[in-house]
C-alpha cells in the first residue's frame, strides 16, 4: 500500500509542477502570406444542384491495329476519384419490347464467351483517369467474327464512392438496378464513338 501511495504522490508532485498558473505566455507568431486560391469543385452529391452521376455509352471496334483494345479517357464534364467504383456493361444483344421498341440486353464485364475456337473473354480495367476495355482469348483473336469485334457498345457508370459506402445497396449485375439507384434515365446518358 506504501508503494501505491509513493507513486501516486510522486505523478502528483510531476503533475503539480508542470503547470504554472502564473507563467509567461509565449508570442504569437507572424502571419503567414495567403496563398493562391484553388479552383471551384463541383458540388457534393448532397446539394441540391449536384451533377448527376455519370453513365456514358462508348462504341468502339476491336482490331489489331488497337491490339484488341479500346479506350476511353474521361473528359473534363466527368470527375472520377480513385476511390469511385467503375462499372462497364456490355450491349449483349436486344429483345423486342411489348410497344414495338427494342429493349437493350446489358451484361456487366467481364464477360465469357465459349465459341467454336475457344474461350473468349470480354474484359476491363481503369483508373481515375481512362477505362481500357480489351479482348482476351485462348486462340488467334483475328479469327473472330465481326459481330464479336465491331461496333461494340458499351455502358460504363461511375458510382460516387458516397454512394457505394453506406449502408444501401445496389445490384452491380443490373445497369437497370445501378441506374435506378443514381437517379440517371437513358435520355441522360452520354453517347461516345471511340476510334
């Protein structure tokens, strides 16, 4: 019991000096020079005139001048973070809508397909600054058919990294479900045709 109150009394004492009621208060510092003001942002997804969240259609052929590649580098209008989820659909095909209209088929990427000559894969990769969407396969790739190659659309949606944080969730298999969820109809989606 002697050693506890021998410690505590000595923390007390340590404590007791430390602080000095009637010290000298140090001088405040210079003023620093104000620096360069930064460029406006756009605004947050929670104010009232916030951009809608992008979803952009890109068209592209496959060939082997691009190495079986397409990219499509992110313009200024869109502003993607690292930490953003980035989704690319593919326009697998389209079947006939109940009012005569075409309604469009999207598959989320990757993508296999099983054809005569192997295995042959749909797939992508990005950064905040572009999306790669490329083919990969078992077998020569300039033996694939035009309709596998040509004029491939593709949807890619960009979802806020606020928006994929909390606790509401969102089918990422479904550009129905992904669209629904970040407010964007058809009509608001970007058309892009990639060389």
């Amino acid at each position: 019991m002697k050693k506890v109150t021998l410690i505590l009394g000595a923390f007390l004492t340590l404590f007791m000096v430390s602080c000095e009621v009637n010290g000298v208060d140090g001088r405040d510092g210079f003023d620093g020079i104000d620096g360069i003001d930064g460029r406006d942002g756009l605004d947050g997804l929670d104010g009232q005139d916030a951009p809608l969240p992008k979803v952009i259609d890109v068209e592209g052929t496959f060939t082997l001048d691009n190495d079986y590649g397409i990219r499509h580098t992110f313009d200024d209008s869109i502003e993607v973070l690292e930490t953003d989820v980035v989704l690319v659909y593919l326009l697998w095909d389209q079947a006939d809508g109940s009012d005569g209209q075409p309604i469009d088929i999207w598959r989320l990427l990757p993508q296999t397909r099983l054809l005569d000559q192997g295995v042959l894969i749909y797939n992508f990769e990005h950064t905040f600054v572009d999306v790669d969407i490329f083919l990969e396969a078992d077998f020569d790739l300039g033996t694939l058919a035009a309709g596998d190659t040509d004029n491939q659309v593709f949807r890619i949606a960009v979802l806020p990294a606020e928006s994929t944080s909390g606790k509401s969730s969102v089918d990422k298999t479904s550009i129905t479900s992904v669209m629904a969820y970040l407010g964007v109809e058809d009509k608001d989606v970007k058309k892009v045709q990639l060389k």
